[in-house]
C-alpha cells in the first residue's frame, strides 16, 4: 500500500511525502476499501499540524474523506450491508493511501451514474447543509436564505438544498468567479460580501425589504447578518472559517425575535442516531429526483496522492471552489 503517512507533525502540505506502508489489518467491525479518490479538508490542514482537537496517535495515515471499492468486508458480519465489489463513499481516518479501513456506519453506496471524484466529496458537506436548513432551520417553499461563502464545499450544497425545498436563495462570495459558480448551481442573487454594505443590499433584495428568513454561515459572520435577518428569522451557526469565534450583543436576537441555530452535524451518530438515516434519506431523494449534483472543484484536476499536497495548498489558498478531491489511481495503473 502507498499513503500519506503522519510520523511527526508538519508545518504545511509541502512537507507530505507519499511512502510504501504495510497493508492495513480491518477492525472485525471494518471493510477494507480499495480507494479511487480522496477529498480535501480544511480540517486535514490543521490535524497534520497538530492543530485539531481529534489528533490520532502518531504515526497515522493523514485524510479522511474518500470513495472506492470494498475489497473485504467485515469479519464480524454474517450479514454486511455491502459486498466485495461495491461502489462506496465515506469517511475515516487514513483516506490519503491506496486503501482505507472502515465501519459500516460510515460508508454510503455511490449514487447511480455518479463519478468515484462527486461521491468522495458528498459525505461531511451535503448531509452538514442538508441537517442545517432542513432539520434545523425548517427552510420551506417561499423562503429567502441567505448562503454566505456560497462557493464553498457546503455553500454549494446548502444553495442546491434550498432550492429543491422551494427557496429563494441569495448567495455570497468573495470573487466574481465564485459568484458565477453559486449561480451556476442555482442562485438566484449574488451579492459581494467584500462590500462593506452587503447587509443593506441583501435585505434591499427581499420583498419589502423585510430581510431574509434563513441565515446559513459557515464563515462567521452572524453578527453582521441581523442587520438583514427578518422577524422570527433562524440564524445558522455552521462553522467559523475566517478564523475568529464571534462575540454577540443578545439584545439584536431579542428585538427581532430571531432564532441562533447550533449545527453540529457530526454528533448527530451520537445524539441522535434516526436523523443520520433521515437526512441520508433526503438527500438520497434529491440526488434521484436530480436535485442535488456533484460539487467539485473543475478548474484543475489532481490525480494521484502526490497531487494531494497541492490540493491542500489550494485548499487553504482560498482559491478553489466546491470540493477539492484527488483521484487516486489503482495501484500498478498509470496515474493518469
């Protein structure tokens, strides 16, 4: 087996050597995944700088998204859900390497007619925007949300999500480029969020200028949307990525009713194991009724784990849009 091995934490991706390693021994309770391609993170960033609060013992194998073929199912099964054969996507520990090992809770099939690269990008972010907006915001027909960061891997989701259930999305972004790309995937407005005055052009956008229903924020940037939120919006808390944790006056969240959602989507297995199972079935739903497509990024293509140290650094510039996967090519087969 070929992977990406942690024995010592690095400062950045330049550091990322692919080695020869011992084929890995499944768990019983683990399938032994033959992998064809390897999403990046900006969490695989910071645990191979020592930097995430779940860091693996070392030595490890970095990456944790992935898709491929099952080669050997668990040992412990009479009955396992998939076959030696199967197409499958998920997550676990050790996705940068030519073979992955894990339990069947974290393993999906790949949606008929879908690419091993869409499906290695589907697992963290559709079912965290999905669980959002759905489960927690209740996003109905006739809804304004507002997508913040809307080119990004869940941004991407979150607006296709919207949409199916009927909403009026306004997207934001950075560039002109990633602008085009939420519009591509179905925006209805683009707003520039470089522009001090987004929130008045935001709420200018809705009817009456009332201001939008639903807030999706992964970036942090709750504060400055009440300015745009109407009575009794929901507000939802997805994640921090520009890097500060935000600090809020409560009286904004008392004289407009509004609602400050926390979205925690990989406790759900823990907490509350039957929405796992709904939100996989809605999404499902929405991939067949092709309401839901691929997100990944187009504009270069990464093929091999050498390529992975790039994508990182392409991650973490802030450049690409989507997902950013690596295709990982059989072992014995040109990389290309």
């Amino acid at each position: 087996m070929r992977g990406i091995q942690i024995k010592e934490y690095v400062k950045g991706p330049d550091e990322l050597r692919v080695t020869d390693l011992p084929k890995p021994k499944p768990l019983p309770e683990q399938y032994l995944i033959s992998t064809r391609a390897s999403a990046a993170n900006f969490f695989d960033l910071l645990q191979i700088a020592g930097k995430y609060q779940h860091q693996p013992p070392l030595p490890w194998i970095s990456g944790s998204e992935f898709s491929g073929v099952v080669e050997a199912v668990p040992s412990a099964s009479s009955s396992p859900k998939f076959k030696v054969g199967d197409r499958v996507f998920g997550a676990s520990q050790g996705a940068y390497a030519t073979l992955v090992c894990a339990r069947e809770e974290l393993l999906r099939p790949v949606p008929h007619g879908w690419s091993f690269s869409d499906a290695a990008g589907l697992f963290v972010t559709a079912p965290t925007s999905y669980s959002a907006l759905v489960v927690r915001a209740g996003v109905q027909p006739g809804d304004w949300v507002l997508v913040h960061a809307a080119a990004g891997g869940v941004g991407l989701a979150a607006v296709q999500i919207a949409k199916a259930f009927g909403a009026t999305v306004i997207a934001t972004a950075g560039t002109a480029q990633k602008l085009q790309v939420a519009k591509s995937y179905g925006a209805d407005h683009l707003v520039d969020y470089t522009d001090a005055k987004w929130p008045d052009i935001v709420k200018k956008l809705t009817p009456e200028k009332r201001g939008v229903d639903i807030v999706f924020d992964p970036v942090g940037l709750i504060d400055k949307s009440t300015k745009c939120i109407r009575w009794n919006g929901r507000l939802l808390v997805i994640g921090f990525a520009a890097g500060a944790i935000e600090k809020l006056a409560l009286n904004k969240v008392l004289l407009k009713n509004i609602s400050i959602v926390g979205v925690h989507w990989g406790m759900y297995a823990t907490h509350e194991p039957e929405t796992v199972e709904a939100v996989w079935n809605g999404l499902f739903k929405l991939i067949e009724e092709r309401g839901f497509r691929g997100t990944v990024f187009t504009d270069r293509e990464y093929v091999g784990l050498e390529s992975i140290p790039e994508a990182l650094k392409s991650l973490g510039s802030r450049g690409t849009w989507g997902k950013v996967v690596a295709q990982v090519p059989q072992e014995g087969r040109s990389k290309m």
